[in-house]
C-alpha cells in the first residue's frame, strides 16, 4: 500500500515539475511520510532514480515544441554537470543547514519580484545572444547546479526564474530550457547516489513509471495553455516552497 501511494506522489511529483520544477516538494516528503526508519541518503537516490526519468521525457517533449537554442544550452549542461558535483561533493564537507533559514527569503524575495513584474516571462524576447547568451547560461547552469548538488529545493524554480530574469526568456521556453539543465543535474546526483549504493533500484521502476505519466501530462499542459499558465503554476509552486522551506527552517 505504502509504494501505491508513493507512486501516486511520484506522479504528481513528475505533473508539477514538467511546468516548472518542484516535484522533490511532493515526492520527497512522502517518501519520508512512508518509510520513516530508511536512511535518507536512499530515498533522496530513489527519487532521483524516478525524477530523472521524467525529467528526460518532458525535456524531449518541449525540444519537439519549442525552439531550444542548443549552442546556447549544450555548455551549460556541462557546467550544471560540473556545478552538481562540485555541490554533492562540498555537502560532505561542509553542513548546508545554514541555508534552511536562508531559502524561505530567497524563495519570497523571487516571488515579490514576479508578482511586481506583471510583464516578467511574457513575451519571448532574448536580452542576449551568441556568446554572452551562452556564458550566462553557463553561469546559471554553475550556480544552480552547484545549489541542487549542496541542498536542492525548488532547484527547477530557479532555473526558470534566472532564464526569465536574466535572459528574457518567457515562462514557457524558460521552463523547456530548465529541463534540461534540471536533467544534467539529476543525473550528476543519481549517479553519486547510485555509487555510494543509495538507490532501492527494485523501487525505481515504478516510481519512475509513475513520474513520466505524470511528466507527460504536464507539459502537454504547458504546451497547451502557454507561457500564461506556466507563471501562474510558478507562482503557486513558489508559494508552497516558501511555506515549506519556512517550515523546516524556523518550526520544526
């Protein structure tokens, strides 16, 4: 009954995090909820086993609709690759917990902004090409890999935030583009978390199953109502990682 219920999350997980990230809100709490005695090392690697895969897909369904810049995106794969596992590797050398009463102004701090910017990800209107384009989505691509490696919450949230802030990407190509540097870093960590043997592999599949069903719904939501709908889902998913980053920071 447990893994039933775990895979409902994962779906839903993979629905909300084909728009804009935050599926780990869903999932991780419960797995957490389900199997309170297991190590949280195997459950952050379990959900990364599932979250990848539906990542994959939703990434491959936004290249086929939207136009991805890849000479922009491939570099900063590399450096979100790099970012992750430079992050995973210093969390074993140094306590994120200073971030957990951080994050929650953060998070606020993004979502003010996105509430007074009415115009924010509207329109599709690159500040930036060729080079300049390229090392600032390599910068981005460093810092939040860097982040989703050390801590990780609201790790796709961030990405869409920085493409749409920083180079005037709407919500919509903001979030095709966050996929997949999202992917590259999932993969870094299910790849640490696989080496270090954190990863139930018998419950993967259908966590990941469930995850790619709920992927799939969600960008065709995306793609369907558009850069409109996308900001409206961002907003909410901020709202809650601000009460749930708040939460683990300040009450519990």
């Amino acid at each position: 009954m447990e893994w039933f219920l775990v895979s409902l999350a994962s779906a839903l997980a993979g629905f909300v995090d084909a728009i804009v990230g935050g599926g780990g809100l869903i999932l991780i709490p419960a797995m957490f909820a389900a199997f309170p005695t297991t190590a949280p090392a195997t459950l952050f690697g379990t959900n990364k086993s599932a979250a990848v895969w539906g990542t994959a897909i939703s990434a491959w369904q936004y290249s086929k609709r939207v136009q991805i810049t890849w000479a922009t995106l491939l570099p900063a794969i590399g450096t979100t690759l790099v970012g992750a596992f430079v992050g995973a590797w210093a969390v074993t050398m140094i306590s994120p917990d200073f971030l957990r009463k951080l994050l929650p102004f953060i998070l606020l701090g993004v979502l003010l902004y996105t509430l007074a910017k009415k115009e924010l990800g509207r329109d599709h209107a690159p500040r930036l090409a060729g080079k300049a384009e390229m090392l600032t989505a390599c910068a981005i691509g460093l810092l939040i890999g860097f982040y989703d490696g050390f801590f990780g919450p609201g790790t796709g949230s961030f990405f869409v935030f920085l493409f749409v802030r920083l180079l005037g990407y709407d919500f919509l190509n903001a979030s095709a583009s966050a996929k997949l540097l999202n992917l590259a870093s999932n993969a870094a960590a299910l790849l640490l978390f696989t080496l270090k043997g954190h990863v139930w592999w018998h419950y993967a599949v259908p966590l990941a199953v469930a995850n790619v069903l709920g992927s799939m719904l969600g960008t065709w939501m995306a793609l369907r109502h558009g850069t409109g709908f996308v900001r409206v889902i961002f907003i909410g998913v901020v709202s809650v990682l601000i009460l749930k980053t708040g939460y683990d920071g300040f009450l519990r």
